[in-house]
C-alpha cells in the first residue's frame, strides 16, 4: 500500500493509507445523521474478514501527492442526505488537513443505504 | 470496451453450443467410428509427450481464464456504476445508490397503515427518477385516495432527502387486497403452528 511521506531534518515521516482512512471514517461518524461507514457488498465482506475501516475507505494519492478519497457511507433514516455528504466532507477536509497536512483533492462520498436510527 | 465483453461472452458460449449440437448429430447417426477415437486418441498422447504443447496449452487455459475474468469485472462494474444518483459538490461527488432511495421509500410503508406491503423499484433515467412501487393493501383501503397520497408522500421525501430537482415519476402497482377474513386466517395459522411445549404448566419445586 502507497504511503504519503513527507521530509524534515531528522528524516521522513510516511503516513499510512490506512491512517488516512482511519481519520476520514472518524471524522464521518462524528457527523449526526451518519449511521456507519461502509454498506456495499465489498465493505460487508472486508468487515466480516475483519477489515474495517482500512479497506471500505478508498485511498488514492496521486503524483503531486494530493489525496482521494471515496467514502462509502449509510445514513439515518429522515436526513436530507445531501446536507449530511457536505458536512462529512467538510468535517474530513478539516480533520485531514489538521491531522496530516496533505492536501485533498477530492472527498467522494457515495451512499448506500437508509436504515433507520 | 462492454460490448467486446458482450460479444466475448457470447462467442464462448455459441462456440460450447455448436461443439454439443455437433456431438448430438454425430452420436444421432451413429457417425462416431472407431478410427476417430483412434485419432483423438493420437493427438492426446502426442500433446502429453510434447512439452512444448502442455505449456502452450497450460498458459491459453491461464490467458482465457484471465481474460473472462477482467471481462466480467468490467461489466459488472458499469452495470453497478449506472445504478447511482450522482452530483458535484465543492469537496467532491456524491453518488447515492438507487437502492438507498428504494430503501427510503420503503420507510414509507410504516406512515400509511391501510399498507401491508410495498417494494419499490427505482430506476434513474436522463428524464427523471421513475419510482416503481407495488403494493399490497388492507382491505378498507380507498384506492384512489391512497395511492394519490403514497405517491404525494413518496415524491416529497426524495425531494427532501436527496434534495433533487429533477422530475419523479411515480408508477403504483397494486398487486394485491388483502380481506380481513383472510387476514384473521392467516394469524389463526400462525398461532396453530406455534409450537406447545410438553408439561410446560407443571412448575418445578
């Protein structure tokens, strides 16, 4: 798995795609209107392997070492769901950027399903 | 790309097709001699023999097996693809499964009582979304009335939940009236089957 590295005096620091996903699948469960993270037959699968956030996010960095990320997401029954895609994409935006400095490209953010709280 | 897929597909199985009706008007005619068994026989032992030819025809298994497989990936990607509402926002793209949206509309079958079962089908066109729901109803149910209703109540929630402005079509199917008798039978049988456990008011001291 490709890492995001970054150089400093001492030496470099790589950061993890899986941290990436950690930190975008958290900052998404912080939004009120999100149920979980996942919910495609794929993230059902890596989670019954025991794989959670690690492989349901999809990271991807490019050559000017901007970040893309698509989140597969199942929302509450009763949301406006495109008001909760933005606030999760604003709220791993910010979180990404506080936590890692990389520059994100793109937070692609595909539902789906409703379930009900 | 998807059509190559397609077409790949099909030539493999008209090819299987062909071979069998061949084999079929072979046996028909009592056409199988013992001279061509002889000669596939031949043609196998030479192929086991020759080194050359188990790898050649190791790695066509592997390439065929290869090429299926990315073939069907890749249709199975675009037909799962299509399956979506998608539209940009600052950040990104949003794509909502259709089957996100029948699971909303499912929702609905609970707001409206005279409503025992409802599965929707949705399908996203350039025109618009067309909702596709069948429904079975309770017998005091005013048609008419109701089916106006679920398609009002149907058409506000996407419009609130997804926030789209695009056209909904909504198509009510009614499949099926439930009466009361048949439905006081049916919860009859439900209680005769349940099970009745042996000695189960005897307490034990």
């Amino acid at each position: 798995m490709q890492r995001e590295e970054s150089r400093t005096e001492l030496g470099t620091i790589r950061i993890h795609k899986n941290v990436i996903a950690s930190v975008a699948s958290l900052a998404a469960l912080e939004i009120d209107g999100v149920k979980r993270v996942g919910g495609n037959f794929r993230s059902g699968l890596m989670e019954l392997i025991g794989k959670k956030a690690l492989s349901i996010i999809h990271v991807e960095i490019n050559k000017n070492e901007e970040v893309k990320l698509e989140i597969p997401l199942v929302i509450k029954y009763g949301f406006n769901i495109p008001d909760i895609a933005s606030k999760v994409q604003e709220n791993v935006r910010n979180n990404l950027e506080k936590m890692t400095n990389l520059s994100i490209k793109d937070i692609n953010i595909n539902v789906q399903g409703i379930e009900k709280t | 790309m998807r059509t190559l897929g397609i077409l790949f597909y099909t030539a493999v199985l008209v090819l299987i097709g062909i071979l069998m009706f061949l084999f079929a008007v072979v046996f028909s005619f009592d056409r199988l001699q013992p001279q061509c068994i002889k000669y596939i026989n031949d043609l196998l032992f030479y192929m086991q023999s020759s080194m050359n030819y188990r790898v050649i025809l190791g790695l066509s298994g592997l390439l065929l097996i290869l090429i299926s497989f990315s073939f069907a990936q890749l249709i199975l990607s675009r037909f799962q693809r299509e399956k979506t509402i998608a539209f940009p926002t600052s950040s990104g793209e949003v794509t909502i499964a259709l089957s996100a949206v029948e699971d909303l509309i499912r929702r609905l079958a609970g707001i409206i009582p005279e409503i025992k079962e409802l599965r929707p089908d949705v399908i996203a066109t350039k025109k618009g979304i067309i909702v596709d729901i069948r429904v079975v109803l309770k017998a005091e149910a005013n048609i008419p009335e109701l089916t106006s209703r679920l398609q009002e109540i149907t058409r506000s929630k996407i419009q609130e939940v997804l926030g789209i402005e695009e056209q909904i079509i909504i198509k009510i199917h009614v499949a099926k009236i439930i009466s009361l008798e048949e439905r006081d039978r049916k919860r009859k049988e439900t209680e005769k089957e349940e099970p009745t456990i042996p000695f189960s008011g005897y307490g034990r001291a």
